[in-house]
C-alpha cells in the first residue's frame, strides 16, 4: 500500500524525479499484486490501479506527456493488455530521462557505487545482453550496442563510475531500440532498474555535501564625522540653509 511517508519521499525533489520516484513505488506493488494474482478479474483490476495512480501522480506534477492516454474502464477491458503496453513505454521512457537529466544536472561528472550497486547492474546489462542477442537487429546495430554495454560495464568496474558513459549506454539503448520498439521493449525493464540504482547513488552523494557557506556581509559605510567649528563639532544638517 502506498502510503503518506512515500509521498512525503518525494517532496524535496524536481517534479520530474519525483514521478520516477512514485512510478517505482506503484510499479512495484503492482508486480507484488500481480504475482499474488488468481484471476484474471483481479489481474484486470491490479493493471486498472497502477495506470490511475501513475496518470494521476503525472498530472498532480504538472507532467502532460500522459495526457494522450486515458484509464480503462473495468467494464470494458478487451485491449487492456495493448494499452497498458504502450503506457508502460511512455513511462519508461520518460522515467529513464528524467533519472539522466538529474544525474547529469549533479555536481559531480561520476559517482562512486559499491559491490552491491555493481552486482546488480551486471546482472540487468546481462539481460539486456541476453534480449539484444536473441533479435531480429541488424548486424551493425547489434554490435554497436554491444560495444556500448561493454564499455559502460568497463566503466562500471572503476571506482568512479562516469556519467557520461552511463548516458552514453542509455541514449545509445534509446536510439536502438527506437528501430525494434517491440522486439527490444523488454530491455527497458533492466534499464529503468540501472537508472534508479544511478538516481538513489546520486541523492546520496548530494546527502554529504557540506552546506553553502553563509554570504559575509561587507562592512557598513561609516557615517561621516561630525565637522568642528570654532572647536566645537557641528552636525551636517546645521549647513543646510532651510
């Protein structure tokens, strides 16, 4: 269930990784629901739930790029699967640029990621491995982005890992898997999952920054001193003559 704490979650953050941040949460209970799932009429319902509240999360962010879809109705859910396909494209392709945009806006050109940050990315790159072999790709395609997985999981294996590859992977998978949306659709599964291990590693970096040193004031003009006349001292206004 989601609850308030996950909303508040979010509050500090740019509209846009705050949806990426709620879609995961929603993502996430929607596969727990579907894989606890016995009928198909829940099924229905449990896909019905997730595009609400992703749609509604958009639109309370000021996001529109949902504003083409519309939630089924439970009465009518002859297309569902086609639609909630699409839905889910568009989501993922936004959440991907949305997690690259805030990465790359960060102070910081490359971020350091543990062994379990590493461990996991190796197995998801080894999915994405896994779906770009088995396609219909041309040739040429297929081996320029393979050279691209490879070189970020080279980069991966330093002890800091390099924004730019990292968003050299993921534009170079974008522009792929723009020429076999379907055949290659399964591969952003893995690589939303690489962009959310990159965002949580950024917002932590940010966490140890030291705060903004305070602005020092400049030193406050002084006042002229008080001229002497006859050897006693006068105010300036006694010379103004009205």
């Amino acid at each position: 269930m989601i609850t308030e704490e996950d909303f508040a979650a979010v509050a500090d953050c740019p509209p846009d990784l705050a949806f990426a941040r709620l879609e995961k949460k929603f993502r996430d209970r929607l596969e727990t629901n579907l894989e606890n799932s016995q009928s198909n009429n829940t099924w229905a319902h449990y896909i019905i739930e997730y595009m609400n509240h992703t749609h509604a999360a958009a639109e309370a962010l000021g996001l529109d790029f949902l504003d083409l879809f519309s939630v089924p109705d439970e009465d009518n859910t002859s297309n569902l699967q086609d639609v909630h396909n699409a839905f889910l494209r568009a989501v993922d392709n936004y959440t991907v640029r949305a997690h690259i945009r805030n990465v790359r806006h960060g102070p910081s050109n490359s971020l350091p990621l543990d062994e379990h940050d590493k461990k996991h990315i190796r197995a998801y790159v080894t999915k994405i491995k896994e779906i770009v072999e088995a396609s219909a790709l041309e040739i040429g395609k297929k081996e320029a982005l393979m050279n691209k997985l490879n070189a970020f999981l080279a980069e991966v294996d330093r002890d800091r890992t390099s924004m730019q590859r990292f968003s050299d992977f993921m534009m170079g998978l974008a522009r792929t898997t723009a020429d076999a949306t379907e055949e290659l659709e399964p591969t952003w599964k893995w690589a939303r999952l690489i962009a959310a291990i990159f965002g949580a590693r950024y917002d932590a970096e940010n966490a140890k920054l030291p705060p903004p040193q305070k602005k020092i004031e400049p030193p406050k003009p002084k006042l002229p001193p008080l001229r002497s006349v006859n050897g006693s001292r006068r105010d300036m206004d006694d010379d103004i003559p009205f």
